[in-house]
C-alpha cells in the first residue's frame, strides 16, 4: 500500500469510480471532479487531465476508464472517448452505455452497465462493434427501482477479468472473450429467497422491502487477489464486508449477519 501525495492538484473527490496501474503508474477516474489523475506508483503527483464539456473531444460523463498500450479509454455515457498518456484526444468510439469498462490485452472492451439493460455485461471490439452480451438481466428488473448496488462489479488480477451480476452470488470470470463462472457463493439461511421475482410487481417489491436488510442479494465493490475474493454484500445492513480465501475455502466477515 502507497500513501498518495497530498497537494491542492492531488487532491481526490469523494467520489472515484475507477483506479487503474499500468506500466508503474496509478490513474485515477475522479467522477466527483471529472478529472483524470496520473501518480507514480510511490503515489507522487504527475498530472491531471481535464477534457470536460459537450464538444466532440471532451468528456461530460464520466463513468470509468482503461489504460492499455499508451491509450486511456474514457467511458462516456454511450462512447468511449480515446486519449493518450498526455490528455491528447485520439478518437471516439460509440458503444451501449454503461458504468465500468476494462479492456482485455487483445484490445477488446468489456463494459458492464445498469440493472435496467438487456445484459449486464457487454464485450466490444476495438471499434466498438458488439461482439457478445452476457448476463442477461431479470426481466421484471427493467421497470423497478431497487438499488443502487454493483457500483464496481469489475476487478482485475494477473490478467483475468472478473465480474459479478445483479441479484446474483456468483463471481464470473473473463478469459478470451468467454464467461465461466468461477465462484458460486453459498451463505445457508442468507441467501436471497428464490422466489424473489416471482408474482406481480407489488408482491416482488414487497418480497425486497422485507428481505433487503437481513439477505445477501449481490456481490458489489468485487476485488481479487491471489489469495483472496473481497466484496461487499451490499445490500446486507451496515454493508458487511466478505472475504473469501482461495486456499482454504473459508469467510471471514467484518461483522456477524443479523
């Protein structure tokens, strides 16, 4: 862990969506300030890129961004707008929108989106043709307001991409543009009913209303590690935090569940 240098310039909003290391350098999606920080993997300072705006080489919302091969890739509402490791714009891309995005080291871009699309997860090619979709969502989701949960269900290690869904306990992983499941999670009397989106809209939000507070119903803020799968059952009160270790199979939680 590096402390981060604290200056006028450096200082991060309280809400950042994406942080990114590539080739010994932290960038930082700052959504709160709609700047992109570069760092130095000590945390030093370097720069701070600021594009935003309505014009064509500008960015006005920013969700998350990739940095591959001397490109930043900036995912804006329903493009991705394109620029080097100096803030220079190079190109837009249109894609679906969407609110995390990765690009794959064959250049591809994953992006994962809102409860309300069609999938919660879509692969693109370099030029922004749609590849493959998957993930598809609950259908009686599209026209519900249930949660804000799965603000990062994307995290990287060695390579691998992983992904976790709406509604749903498992921990996918990404390898050459195909979706297994890696992690099926089981927590006994803590999972979400089955029976949760099933009947008519009123009994499915009356269903989440009673459940939300004391099931598991999503994995959220998803990080992993070598030894450890880390994430948030957010929609659990009081957020508790899960690890899972790898090696020996086992949970350790931050609080106990109610």
């Amino acid at each position: 862990m590096e402390p981060l240098e604290t200056t006028e310039e450096s200082n991060i909003g309280m809400y950042c969506n994406q942080t990114v290391v590539s080739d010994g350098n932290i960038y930082i999606m700052d959504c709160q300030q709609k700047v992109i920080l570069c760092l130095e993997g000590d945390g030093r300072y370097i720069r701070k890129k600021n594009r935003i705006g309505n014009g064509p080489q500008e960015y006005s919302r920013p969700a998350g961004i990739a940095v591959l091969k001397e490109r930043i890739s900036l995912l804006d509402g329903t493009r991705i707008q394109q620029y080097d490791l100096e803030g220079s714009f190079i190109k837009t891309i249109p894609v679906h929108r969407g609110h995390q995005i990765i690009v794959t080291t064959s250049g591809n871009f994953v992006i994962t989106g809102s409860y309300t699309d069609e999938y919660s997860m879509n692969i693109y090619d370099s030029t922004g043709t749609l590849l493959s979709s998957y993930l598809p969502r609950q259908k009686t989701l599209a026209d519900m307001i249930l949660t804000r949960a799965n603000n990062s269900s994307m995290g990287v290690y060695k390579n691998g991409i992983f992904v976790s869904n709406y509604f749903d306990l498992s921990v996918y992983h990404v390898a050459d543009d195909t979706v297994k499941i890696l992690y099926k999670f089981d927590f006994g009397a803590q999972n979400m009913p089955d029976d949760l989106f099933y009947g008519s809209p009123k009994d499915i939000m009356d269903k989440y209303e009673n459940y939300k507070n004391n099931k598991v119903m999503t994995i959220d803020y998803l990080t992993v590690s070598e030894d450890w799968v880390i994430f948030i059952a957010s929609l659990h009160r009081n957020h508790t935090i899960i690890y899972y270790n790898r090696t020996n199979e086992s949970y350790i939680t931050n609080k106990e569940f109610e």
